[in-house]
C-alpha cells in the first residue's frame, strides 16, 4: 500500500479524502481534518497507513476519522475516529487504546490570575503532595477490592455517596461518569491488583496537573454558560485508568489473538486485532472496558478533590472566592454506544475514539441542561508552554465527525527524539523565563512532553474550527504545571 500527499483529494479548506476505492479491501473512504502543513506531516510516520488499514474493520460505517492533531499509534492512529455497527460489525481494543479513558476535566474558579500570583510555588508544592503522581505509583486514600467493584460498576455515584463530590457534579461529566458494565467477569485478578492502589493518583508520560488563566474568550455567552471568566484561574486535569486499564487492555488483547482463528477476519495489522460486538468476548470486553473508563472517572473526581483542597490549604486565608466548579469531564480514548444518522437512517454503532474526543452540537439529549442550548464543552490541552483552548461541539460534527473532535496538540516527534533534543533541566529553565513554574517526577519526563515534541495547537485548533466541527470559546494561559 502506497499513498502519497498527491493521492488525497482536497475536500475543504481543512478536510482531505482518501477515497474508499483507493486501495482494494476498504470499506469506507478516510477524512482528515488539518491544514496543509499538518496533513503532509501526518506522512512522516505511520499515520495515514494506520487510518488505512481501519478501515478494513468488520462491520465499519460511513467513514474513518482523523483528527488534526493525528500520529501512529498502536495499531490505529491517535486521534482516530471510527464508527462499527453493532449488528454485524466488531469492538477493537487497539481502536480504544491501552490508557482506557485516558480523558481531561476542566475546573473554573472565579479566582484573579493576580492573587494567587504570589502563593504560586505553595500552590504547586499542595497540589503535589495531594495528587502522587510517577510509573506505578500509588493515590492517597486507601479502598478496599469490595470499593474498588463498586467503582467498576458505578462510577461517579460511589464518589458521590463517599462524599467526593459537589452536588450536582455528576451531570457535568460524560456519561454522568458511569458506563454501566454488565458483568466484572473480564477483569482479571492482576487487574484489580494494579487498580487497588491507584486511585486518585496522576500517573506519568503526558499526564498532568495545570493550573492555567483565561486569556481570552471568544464567545462571552457561551463562556458565562461554562463559568469562565477572562483573567480567572482555570485547572485542567488529565489522567486516565492507570495500571488498570492497561491491564484490562493488555489481557483482552491477549484473548482477541488467542480467538483469531475462529473470527477469520482478514485485517492488514494484527494491531487491530478485534471480536465480533455482539459475541461473547466482544460483549465482555466492552464491560471490562467500561468498568475502566469509570474506574478513570473517579481517578479524576478524586484527583480534583485533592486539587480543592490544596487551594483551600494554601488560599483560604487571602479572602479570595474558592470554589471550584466542574466546566466538564471527557474521554479520549474510548468505545461507545451513540446513534448516528447515515445515510438519511438512525443507526446504533459503537463509535471508536483513539486520542479523540467527542463534541456533540446544541440538543444533543446526552448533554446536561445547562448545556443544551450552548453545546459541549471540547477540552483541548495544549503542551506545557502553549494556549490550551474550550471549545463547543456543533451540530455540523455529526455529518463530518462522526461527533468527534481532536484531544490535543498532538506529537510531532518520538520521546526517544525529544529526549535527545534538549535535557529536562533546560526544558525547565525555559518555561521558567516564560513565567511557567513547573513541578516533575523526573527531568526525563519534562524533555519527553516539552513543548518542541508537539503541534502548535492554534495550527489544530483553526483547523478543527474552520472544518466546522467545533468553535472556539476561551483561550487558556499556562502558569504553573505538574507532570507525572
């Protein structure tokens, strides 16, 4: 399979396609969201093969997506979207990834930028000490195997019935923070192992802990909806279901090849090794699958639990305001039940995200009330040293999207690359001089995630915008970071 720049088909100042009669064996055509420069530097890896090769799943509807944030991933590309019928079609953990809801939440303040300014570094250091963070490093508060079921089966409502949440906090978080799994019956001994002493802890790699302000907003109505106010503190958290759900993953992996003789299918990438959605194995990965996106869920209520708490430690005697609402909680890498319109019909499909995020429009029923009129709020990160923005979900995602928008800014080189480019101490010194204090496990892990290993996320965000799949509501500054 060869494809070059000059094989795709300029459908849109920010949309590409790779026909679906391109290459023998594809079901569905390929879109690409991204400008020219980001869609020519999708060919420098496996990218555009990957997304490809997706194609070729069981049972795939209408179209694969890629986001302008995309690179290669294992087996199908970050910031890949894809859409199988639950009638006849397939369920891929390599099409959900190995960091099950590996997701972000966004928390509004109405705190000035200047009051804390001074209490930066003590900020810093509480949050630290609160949320743990580091490769297999457990979380601060201590559960039992019978808690950790019932964070499996209930998501959200064991942390609201265990006193972590506000009131009404739930309905601010995807799925209201529980995906309802039938059965733990696929979640093996060694996972739960892993899982038990994990929650409320950060992780390592790209997750973080950043405590930003609203720079700018570019829809004030929309922006009051969501409780961001320009010049206030904001505090994005990105985390997902640790050693758990790459267990889950891992061992489902592991049964998917040991049942590929019977499944017969013939894919180009044994990555995207797969079950048939409505098998017995498929059925039970997707109960694991979602027991882990809850699991992640709860990792992040617990984590912004401690994050209201170091600001109550450090600012309760400034006389500043110290609430600290929930703007919205999401998932990246994902599988889930949604009904998409195709072909003029209401179909039932499970929508794969890989590093993407959905972005429903104004309506959706899935939405809490407050956010009917407005649309969803899309949470793009971006890289240490640069903007990370809100947007809002429009109607339009449907038709182009599969209702799905990019995670971020996306790499643009290996860890291995980064780590040669530049030393920890020096990425440090650097986002120090820019006026961002920055707290982490290890220098290793700063030079891997400095802000030269990414996209420049204004390039995604015009992008996604100009596409017509998202609009821009607020523009987030960074000024203090912790990285696991």
């Amino acid at each position: 399979m060869s494809i070059e720049f000059s094989d795709l088909e300029q459908i849109g100042q920010y949309e590409w396609k790779i026909d679906k009669d391109r290459i023998s064996g594809m079901k569905v055509p390929v879109v690409l969201f991204g400008n020219e420069d980001l869609i020519k530097g999708a060919f420098n890896d496996r990218t555009i093969g990957q997304a490809i090769n997706a194609t070729f799943l069981p049972g795939v509807v209408e179209k694969v997506c890629v986001m302008p944030d995309m690179h290669q991933g294992y087996g199908f590309p970050i910031g890949g979207v894809a859409a199988t019928s639950i009638e006849n079609g397939v369920i891929s953990p390599g099409a959900i990834g190995y960091d099950i809801n590996c997701g972000v939440r966004l928390l509004a303040t109405q705190i000035p930028s200047g009051a804390i300014s001074s209490h930066i570094k003590d900020l810093l250091a509480e949050i630290n000490a609160l949320c743990p963070s580091g490769v297999g490093k457990g979380g601060r508060f201590s559960i039992s195997k019978r808690d950790l079921e019932e964070v499996c089966m209930i998501g959200l409502d064991w942390a609201q019935k265990s006193g972590f949440t506000q009131p009404r906090e739930k309905y601010y978080i995807e799925g209201q923070g529980n995906l309802n799994p039938n059965t733990l019956a696929g979640v093996s001994k060694k996972a739960f192992k892993r899982g038990l002493p994990q929650l409320g802890s950060l992780g390592a790699g790209n997750h973080f802990i950043e405590i930003d302000y609203v720079e700018a907003v570019h829809n004030a109505q929309v922006a009051a909806v969501f409780g961001l106010s320009e010049g206030k503190i904001v505090v994005q958290i990105h985390s997902g279901s640790r050693g758990f759900g790459h267990q889950i993953c891992t061992d489902f992996v592991r049964m998917f090849n040991e049942k590929i003789n019977k499944f017969k299918y013939n894919l180009p990438d044994p990555q995207l090794i797969c079950a048939p959605f409505n098998s017995d194995l498929g059925a039970e990965y997707l109960s694991a699958m979602n027991a882990a996106a809850n699991f992640a869920f709860v990792n992040r209520q617990l984590l912004a639990y401690s994050v209201r708490e170091a600001f109550d430690n450090v600012l309760s005697k400034q006389g500043v305001p110290l609430t600290l609402n929930t703007v919205y909680d999401l998932a990246h890498n994902i599988g889930k039940l949604e009904t998409l319109i195709i072909d003029g019909g209401s179909h039932e499909v499970c929508v794969h995200r890989k590093g993407a995020t959905r972005a429903f429009g104004p309506g959706n029923p899935q939405l809490p009330h407050a956010y009917q009129q407005t649309g969803q709020p899309v949470l793009i990160p971006g890289s240490m040293g640069t903007s990370s923005w809100v947007l809002r979900g429009t109607n339009l995602a449907e038709k182009k999207s599969l209702n799905s928008c990019c995670h971020g800014a996306g790499r643009v080189m290996s860890r291995t690359r980064a780590r040669k480019k530049l030393p920890g101490a020096q990425v440090a010194n650097k986002l120090e001089e820019q006026g961002i204090h920055v707290m982490a496990g290890s220098f290793r892990s700063l030079s891997e995630e400095a802000p030269y290993a990414y996209k420049k996320v204004n390039q995604v965000i015009d992008s996604i915008v100009g596409a017509g799949i998202a609009e821009k509501v607020a523009q987030l500054k960074p000024l203090a970071v912790i990285k696991g």
